[in-house]
C-alpha cells in the first residue's frame, strides 16, 4: 500500500529543513542515483558511494558534516525514488538531463528553514523537456505566476488545480501546500510510502568527490 505523496506537507515529515525527493519511471536506482550525483553544482565529478541499508537518522550520523550530500533510495510501482540528506539545498542542478532517454522525473522540493522564505516547488521532466512546474504555496513569488512548461500539459494542469479551488488566499500555507500535491499526485499518479522513509531502512549512498 502507497500513501500518496501529501504527506509531504506536514512539519519535519522526512527531516527536519524541509525535503527533497526525486522520483523517476524508466530509471533503476542505480541509474537515478548516477544521474543525480551528476547534477551536483561542485567542480568535480561525484561518484555513488553505497553504504548499506540506513534510516535518514543513522545516514545523517554516518555523514561527516551537513555540506555532504546523501540519499536514500526505494521503489513504489513503476518509480523509484531518491531521498536527499546533509546539505542538499542549493547543490543539485536543473533536472532537465536526469529525464533523458525517455525518462520521466518529478522533483518535489522544499527548504522549509530557509529565512527568504522559498516556497515548495514541483516539477516534472521527461525525454530532456519541462513538462510542466509551478510553486506549491500557489502565492505568484518566485517567478511562477501559474504553472510553467509545454502547453498541453501545463494547461491541463493549472486546469485542475482550478477546480480543486486553488489558488485560495483563505487558506493558510500548509493546506494549499497538501491540497496542490493532491493535485499533481492524482495527475501524474504519484506516489511515496510514509513508513520506509520516515521510520524504516532504505538503500543509501554517499555522493562524493571522485
């Protein structure tokens, strides 16, 4: 059984900052992993390190400081998934390459601690193209106005975040916050299993320097 990805939305629910997780269809773990450690905005090539089976707490204590980078990975129906630890804000690249070679990739992000603030952000790639993103506060900051991205899937979107009476002023942040992952979950039928990635053990890498 899958728990839809809503959860997301609630305070500290992978770890305390915010979260940001990766899925893909069409990519192995392996794979999604590779191509992840490659968007890394460093200088130099970063390799997959695996290092067991770990909750995000024991991969957090294995990490030698929170400018690491770590993920935790699994798979639910036809996607796997990538979970980020230690300092992933600001240190991944665009996802337009990670959906390469038909790949379709969803990037859900939020930096919950950040002082600017940044809003939670969603986007999905396939085949190297922008398919479709927009900001999840539905507040018009950050340069999304409306959902961004080819025409045929954007509209279809920001259709349906209109009937869901989004956006709504009325609401506070974190319940247009769950009500718009509602939205793209049932759309592009996401999914993410609560339990394995809150409280149990999953694969895990370190991304390091080659």
């Amino acid at each position: 059984m899958t728990d839809g990805t809503t959860w997301l939305a609630d305070r500290q629910s992978i770890a305390f900052g915010g979260y940001h997780v990766v899925l893909a269809r069409g990519l192995s773990l392996q794979k999604l992993a590779k191509r992840l450690a490659a968007t890394l905005r460093y200088d130099t090539e970063h390799i997959v390190v695996p290092v067991g089976d770990h909750t995000g707490t024991s991969l957090l204590e294995l990490m030698d400081d929170d400018c690491d980078v770590g993920l935790r990975l699994g798979s639910v129906g036809d996607w796997t998934y990538a979970v980020a630890y230690g300092g992933w804000q600001a240190e991944f690249g665009p996802m337009t390459p990670v959906s390469r070679d038909g790949a379709h990739v969803c990037l859900l992000e939020y930096e919950e601690e950040n002082g600017k603030p940044v809003p939670p952000q969603f986007a999905y790639f396939h085949d190297g193209r922008l398919l479709a993103a927009f900001n999840l506060h539905l507040d018009g900051s950050w340069g999304y106005e409306k959902v961004e991205g080819e025409p045929a899937t954007a509209t279809r979107l920001q259709e349906r975040l209109t009937a869901a009476s989004l956006p709504d002023p009325e609401r506070n942040r974190r319940e247009v916050h769950r009500a718009a992952l509602g939205v793209v979950e049932e759309f592009f039928g996401l999914s993410l299993p609560r339990d394995p990635i809150v409280s149990g053990t999953l694969q895990a890498v370190l991304l390091e320097p080659a």
